[in-house]
C-alpha cells in the first residue's frame, strides 16, 4: 500500500531538547515535503525537496533542519525546540504532477 | 501559484449532491485545480485534479469552467463520513509548494 509514515505520531517533550520527526515514503517519489499547521494559520511549508541531496526551504524554514540522504527518508530535525513550534506537522510526497499524499501527522507539544 | 476563494461552511444533508465552489480568477495556463480534503486533524487526503477538462473519479467529479477562473467539486452522495474542511488549491505540478488557505467547512447531516 503507498503510503506516507510519519514517527512519533504524538511527542510532548521540552524547551532544548533536540528532537526528529522521520518520514519515509514507499512510492518512489522524488520530491518531499514538510508542513505546519496551526489554528487559524492553516499548512505552511517548512521545507522541501527534490530529490536526494537537495533541500531548500519553504515558508517557515526557522528552527528546523532536514535531510535527505536517501530518496524514500526525509527527518525534520528540531535541535533546540521551542514553545512557538507547538505544532501539528505533515510530511508529503510526490512526483511529476501527480498529487502530493500526506502522513497522519506529527503532534508535537513543547513546554 | 494563484490564489482561491472558497465559501467558508456549506451544508448538506444525507445522501444529496455536495456541490463546493472555488474561484481561482488569476489562474495560469499551467496551473492545475486540486483538490484535498481534510477531516479533522488528520492529514490532508488528495481527492481529484483537473487541468482544463472536467474530471471524474471514484470519490468525486471536478467542473472547470471554461475560461478556468472557477471550478466546482461534487460529491454525488454526500455520506456523514464527507463532513470535513475541503480545500480547492491551484498548483502547476506535484513538485510545487501547497497554498492552502481557509478552505470550506463542510457539514453533512442526517
């Protein structure tokens, strides 16, 4: 089944204490992507990318890192977290211009 | 990417038609109609795309107006299971950033 799987799906944790979102796709695709969402903000990109070695940032790149080593991998990498990233995060997929399939969904609570 | 409008709610009961509206006025000639649908907090789910043809699939059907300035996305048969916020995003491919604003919220009922 294709699918985008996304870990942890729920972390609470604190102010400085690094911590990664992985996301692993099994489509194949070239290009991933993460977003946030907030109420009344809606998704905004954090980052994105093409394909393996190549990332660059989106709307909202402060405070997060990314990687992407591998073509089915893309990690969000927070190094020193903090409250204002109190956040439900998605990562996505896709290739050409098929439609971009989404995980369930990180809920990351940082006190 | 050019930018949508949408209802903010619509209502429908039990079985009808949804019919959810979209205006994308300044859409390019590349750009493609997408539509996503979120139910709850879980992750986005891709429903149909369309880039001047009208579409057709197992969840729903997309009008596009001919001068492609608007579109339409129908649910045939509404079901409780359809309540949820429904996006209409413009985009030229997959590989491009997701503008999604505020979306329709919408509500089926028994």
């Amino acid at each position: 089944e294709a699918q985008v799987t996304q870990n942890p799906r729920y972390l609470i944790t604190v102010t400085g204490k690094k911590l990664t979102v992985t996301c692993s796709q099994n489509m194949n695709h070239e290009y991933m992507s993460w977003y946030r969402q907030d109420p009344g903000l809606g998704l905004r990109q954090i980052y994105y990318s093409m394909n393996v070695e190549v990332t660059d940032k989106g709307d909202v790149p402060e405070g997060y890192k990314v990687s992407r080593k591998e073509k089915r991998n893309f990690p969000l990498i927070l190094e020193s977290p903090s409250p204002n990233q109190t956040s439900l995060y998605f990562c996505a997929s896709s290739t050409g211009n098929q439609p971009q399939h989404f995980g369930d969904g990180t809920r990351l609570s940082i006190l | 990417d050019a930018k949508t409008t949408q209802p903010t709610s619509m209502d429908c009961a039990e079985g009808r038609a949804a019919n959810l509206p979209c205006n994308h006025s300044t859409i390019s000639g590349n750009e493609y109609v997408y539509w996503y649908r979120q139910i709850h907090s879980q992750g986005p789910q891709y429903i149909i795309h369309g880039l001047k043809n009208n579409e057709t699939n197992e969840m729903a059907s997309l009008i596009i107006t001919e001068d492609r300035k608007s579109s339409t996305l129908i649910l045939p048969h509404a079901t409780l299971r359809d309540t949820a916020v429904y996006y209409c995003i413009v985009s030229v491919s997959g590989y491009s950033t997701l503008t999604f604003g505020k979306g329709t919220m919408l509500l089926v009922s028994p």
